[in-house]
C-alpha cells in the first residue's frame, strides 16, 4: 500500500511539472486549453479593456489590458524594461508559467504579449486560436470576478534578435524580404496613421486579416495548412522583416511565419517610426490604382 501510495504522488506530482517541462507551440486551440484547464503552471492572460473582462472572462484569467499595458508613447513603442518587468511580476509570472493569451478576436494584441514576453525571454507562451467566447456555451467555464495571482519575480533575459531597428530595415531594404501587415489601402498610399503615405519600398503587403476567418461565434486563426498557403510565395532563404503601424500585427504574422520555418524578425518602429520621419524613403502605388 505504501508503494502504491508513493507512486501515485509521483504520478501526480509529474502531471503538475509536466507543462513547465514541455515546449508550448505558439497558437493552442481551444480543446487544448480545455485538456489543460487544471494544470499547475498555467496562466491565462486575457488582454482585453477591463471593461469587457468584467463582462466575462475565461474562469481564472487574469486581466492584462493590451492598450495601456504593452505600448507606450505616440509612437506606440515596447514599454520600459522596468515596467514589463514589474508588469509581469505582479501578473505572476515566472520562468515555469505556461502563458496562454486571447483577445476579442483580432489577435494582434495577444500576439503583442507574445512576442514581449518572447523578447524578454519566456518561451512558454502561445495565444489561442480563437476569439473570446468562441465555443459553444458551457464548453469553457467563463466568471466575471476578478483575478490576481500570486506575485513573483519575473527575470528577464533580453533576446535583441527578435527587434529590428529603422536602420536594420534601411540597410535590409533589396535584400531581406519585408511584410506590410497593414491594411491594404495603407499600403498603397490612400490612407496612413502618419503624414506620409505609402509603405516601405520593396514591402509586399499580407494584412493580419488574412490569418483568420470570422463566424457567428466570433473570430477563429485558420490551421496550419491554410497558413502555409498564405505564405507561400515567400523564399525560407530569406531572412523575414515585418511591420505594421505599431508592430502589434507584425508579430502576429512573425510568430505565424516563425512556426512555418521562416526566420522573421519584428520592426518594432514600425509605420509610426517610418512614416514619421522624412529622411527614410518609400514608395506609393495609389495613383496606378
């Protein structure tokens, strides 16, 4: 009996660290997040405005509001190193938390977090593949009280080859391919977030809206198959550039092309860095169309 009592605290002990163990894969669906609902080391991060995260949220969440949080300045740049680092301290975050983020169904924002916590060295990190409340009733289990985890001691471990700077956009400029992941009418010059309008020269323009569909439920990131089609014209011998305004969307095509084999790295300026200063050059096609 003492043996057999033994074995099953090793068992269950091995099931609560098996997450911290394990290499999470950058987008989980939401059966996976069911599966794991109940294991020890994750932590759910919803980044929507508090408002909507008080309307509902997925049961044991915390709420780490995108807009006010993950951005700073006019020009929408990576906040301080101290005050992600205090962010994510407070948020409870630590080397064995597995993070899992959503959002409204945009994506950009719970890619953000990704790829801060990725820049700051987390690599257990994924957001999931669907929009907030897209399943069917019951299936998740939702509460609209408020959560906060224990408080620790977040260490980061800056990787600066995920951030690009201009000047590694400029001199990559015919030689590295560069994504847009702005919408259209951005890239060709008929409208723009800064006083200059077009996109960056040689830039091929993939819209973060071509990575999901959208349903009744809500929005849903298409599977790998589809993903890989999407991509597809792009050379994997080529090191991948992406900006958006605000390299929210970027990161989001950057973890994608990632997972597909690419080697990408994030303009972290991005349009709001480029279009705002005179000196760098660009190019415009709305006048063909």
């Amino acid at each position: 009996m003492k043996r057999l009592i033994v074995s099953l605290f090793i068992i269950i002990l091995s099931s609560q660290t098996l997450m911290a163990s394990q290499k999470i894969t950058p987008i989980v669906s939401i059966e996976w997040l069911k599966e794991h609902l109940e294991d020890k080391n994750l932590l759910i991060v919803d980044v929507r405005e508090r408002e909507e995260y008080l309307k509902g949220h997925i049961k044991g969440a915390i709420n780490i509001p995108a807009n006010e949080n993950l951005f700073i300045g006019d020009k929408l740049l990576m906040p301080k190193l101290s005050s992600l680092q205090k962010l994510f301290s407070d948020a409870g975050i630590d080397d064995d938390s597995v993070v899992v983020s959503y959002d409204g169904g945009l994506f950009y924002f719970s890619a953000r977090l990704y790829w801060l916590l990725k820049v700051l060295g987390h690599d257990k990190a994924s957001l999931l593949s669907v929009s907030y409340g897209n399943w069917h009733k019951g299936y998740i289990p939702v509460d609209k009280k408020e959560v906060h985890k224990k408080k620790t001691t977040f260490i980061p471990h800056i990787n600066n080859n995920l951030i690009a700077t201009k000047l590694d956009v400029l001199v990559s400029i015919g030689k590295s391919t560069i994504i847009d992941g702005r919408k259209h009418s951005d890239y060709i010059g008929k409208t723009s977030s800064t006083q200059r309008y077009g996109h960056i020269p040689t830039a091929i323009n993939f819209p973060s809206t071509l990575t999901y569909t959208s349903s009744v439920l809500g929005n849903k990131l298409k599977d790998w198959k589809k993903l890989k089609k999407v991509f597809s014209s792009l050379d994997k011998n080529k090191k991948v550039i992406l900006y958006c305004d605000d390299s929210a969307e970027a990161a989001l095509d950057g973890l994608i092309l990632n997972q597909l084999g690419y080697s990408t790295i994030v303009y972290e300026g991005s349009w709001l860095e480029w279009g705002s200063d005179p000196s760098l050059p660009i190019e415009t096609i709305s006048k063909k169309r």
